[in-house]
C-alpha cells in the first residue's frame, strides 16, 4: 500500500512537471527512486523473456506496472508490447528493440538505452530524465514525456511527434520536454517540435531540415553548426540561444522567431 501511495505521488508531481516549464529545482528530485517500488525488480530476465516468446501478434507481450529496475535487458525485442507505466530506472536496455510499443507513464530514469530500435512507440508522460539514448532510433515516434538532462547524441526523431497536443489540455500542455537535453549530432528531420522545451538543450551540429519549432522554448540552447533548411521557428523563444554557423538559414523563417536580437550569432 505504501508503494501504491508513492508512486501515485511520483506520477502526480511528473503530471504536474510536465504543464509547463521545469523549475530550477526539478521536482522528481523529491520522488524516492530508492524505494523498492522505484527501484527493484520483480522478475528476472528469464522471465521476461519467457513472457516476450509467449506473445504472439494477437496477444502482445503485456508488463503494465511491472518492476523492471536494475536488470540488463539488453537486445531483447519489446516490439508491440504493453509498457504501460512499468518501472525501468536504471535498467540496461541496449540494442532492445520497442518498435510500435506502448510506453505510456513508463519510467526510464537512468535507463541505458543505447541504440535501442525506439521507431513509432507511443511515450505518453513516460520519464526518460538522465537516460543515455545515444543512437537510438525514435523515427515516427509519439513522445509527449520528459527527457530532461538525456543523452541523444545521433539519435534518430525524423518524423518524430514531441508537439504539444492541442486537443486535449485537461491535463495541462502536455508536450516534450527536453531541458538542457544532449542532441548533438542527433536527426530531427520533419519533428513536430512545437512548443517544445528545448531550454539550455544542446543541438551542436543537428539536423533540423523541415522541423518545426513554433512556439518552442530555445532559451540558452546551442544551435551551433545545425542544419536549418525548411525549419519553422514562427514565434519559438531564442532569448539567449548560440545560433551560430547555422545551415540552411536562408531557407528557414528564422526571422520570425521571438527575441532575435538576443541570441548569440556569427
């Protein structure tokens, strides 16, 4: 029942992280990730194998709320499978593969996704804060979800759904979050990055043809060295952001974009 109590916690305060702007002081700090509930599995890998060969396409591999923490995961294939609010802080999952998986309220914190196979998996309010996802491929992906302070270095988001949802506030503005995020070198092609906290994110050398950032939060960002081609920056927020040997410039509507004059640029 106390776990039940702290998780219900945990997942109100990430709701509540996720309306708007993160604080200065991020308020999952407060979460107990030592909890066992955070932070202990209840099964082997073994066992989650034995689930993932019982699954076919009709029965998909189901591990809702299942405590997966601390175990090394890596290279298996969750594709298709149910991950719906399953706790996986610091578990070891690279190479495995989550194409087209529900990933909804699940917890990654610390989570080593290294080169995991990520491509149109539904994240809805997951929290991915201080995982490496360091050449994972995330195209075509739905990630509404925290990834505060995550390694992405040469990830692939073509394509990729981060917007803020429109239709559907009850919940507040539900949107990616990636504050003070590692993009280097990572592949936003085509993202819908509206609205999107990118603040203090590092986007050295990304490509950013087609995407589209309005509204988006670029405060303190670097943007050094990024291909711009096509980029839509209608009314994103640059106060402060490095927008230096950008590519692609002159085909982008960077003009439009709010507090200009602010940023840092060649």
């Amino acid at each position: 029942m106390r776990n039940t109590v702290k998780l219900g916690l945990a997942v109100a305060i990430f709701v509540t992280t996720m309306q708007g702007p993160l604080l200065a002081q991020d308020p999952l700090d407060s979460v107990d990730l030592n909890s066992p509930a955070m932070s202990q599995a209840e099964m082997s890998r073994q066992d989650v194998e034995n689930i993932l060969k019982a699954a076919s396409a009709g029965t998909p591999a189901d591990f809702t709320a299942k405590r997966l923490s601390g175990l090394d995961l890596s290279g298996l294939d969750f594709s298709n499978a149910t991950l719906r609010s399953a706790r996986l802080n610091k578990t070891k999952l690279v190479g495995a593969k989550f194409v087209d998986a529900i990933l909804d309220q699940a917890w990654f914190i610390n989570a080593d996704l290294t080169n995991a196979d990520m491509r149109r998996a539904h994240m809805f309010q997951a929290q991915f804060r201080g995982a490496v996802m360091d050449g994972a491929d995330l195209s075509g992906a739905r990630i509404a979800s925290n990834l505060s302070k995550t390694s992405l270095k040469g990830t692939k988001l073509v394509g990729a759904d981060l917007g803020a949802d429109m239709r559907n506030q009850s919940m507040g503005l539900m949107r990616g979050v990636l504050k003070s995020a590692d993009l280097e070198g990572a592949d936003l092609s085509n993202a819908n990055l509206s609205r999107v906290d990118l603040e203090f994110a590092s986007l050295k050398n990304a490509k950013l043809d087609g995407a589209n950032l309005m509204s988006a939060q670029l405060g303190g960002a670097d943007l050094t060295g990024a291909t711009v081609k096509g980029a839509n920056f209608n009314k994103a927020d640059v106060t402060s952001a490095t927008l230096k040997q950008l590519k692609g410039v002159s085909d982008s509507n960077l003009e439009k974009s709010i507090n200009l004059n602010r940023a840092f640029r060649d």
